[in-house]
C-alpha cells in the first residue's frame, strides 16, 4: 500500500526551512535553546517555556507508532497515524508502504519521502522491518 498522494503544502518564511531540507532527504524539527526540548509542529516560540530561542534541527528520522487508523473507506486506502520521534515530540503523519493489518502500536518507523502532487517531500513513515536474531 502506497497511500494517497498529498495535495501541496503552503510554505511560509517560518516553515521554508522545514521544505528546503525535505527537499534535500533531511528532516529537521525545531528545538528550543532555553530548555533544549525539541517539539512540533513548528513554530517560532517554544511550546514548554515560551522563549522565542528556538532552532531548526536535524532530526533522525526513526519513531514509533503511537497511535493510527486505517481509512478503508477512502480509495485508496491510508493509514492516518501519530508517531512519536526518537527526539520526543509526536507528530500526525501517514504510513505508506505497509499492509495495514500488519501495523501495531510501539512499531518502529522511519521517514521516507513521497512527492505532492506539486512536487513537495512530504515526510511520511514506513515500518522498520523486525531484525530476528
């Protein structure tokens, strides 16, 4: 399962940092100076302590499934899921290149890109396969 293709997102002088660096295969969060927590969606002032000292920073890509849903009445199929980021925050996103029946909460993920329908990186999370020892 592939997912549906998203429609553009609309950068904005605060987000074309974010944009830039998906373009690039980097995915970046922002991460605030004062309290050194990392948190999304971004924005310019920090959630936890409200200090406007915040950065951009290059996130690793891997989470986990916190939460998701399989909209199996929508053609095609989607998955709809929170995944919580190695850094700590979690964020809404999808999972693409999955059997939905297979999915389960605690799942490790990892980003991958797939184009807009403008041509964007929209990020979107994969399962990472289970190593057996």
């Amino acid at each position: 399962m592939t997912g549906r293709i998203p429609s553009d997102p609309q950068p904005t002088a605060e987000t074309q940092p974010f944009w830039d660096a998906a373009r690039e295969g980097r995915f970046l969060v922002k991460r605030c100076r004062a309290c050194t927590k990392a948190h999304w969606y971004p924005r310019t002032h920090c959630p936890f302590c409200a200090s406007a000292d915040t950065e951009w920073t290059e996130a690793s890509g891997g989470g986990t499934i916190y939460s998701y849903s399989v909209m199996r009445r929508a053609e095609p199929v989607y998955v709809m899921a929170y995944v919580t980021l190695d850094e700590g925050p979690t964020m809404m996103t999808n999972l693409v290149d999955c059997d939905p029946d297979a999915l389960a909460v605690g799942a490790r993920v990892r980003i991958v890109y797939k184009p807009s329908t403008g041509g964007f990186a929209m990020p979107m999370f994969s399962p990472v396969p289970e190593v057996r020892s």
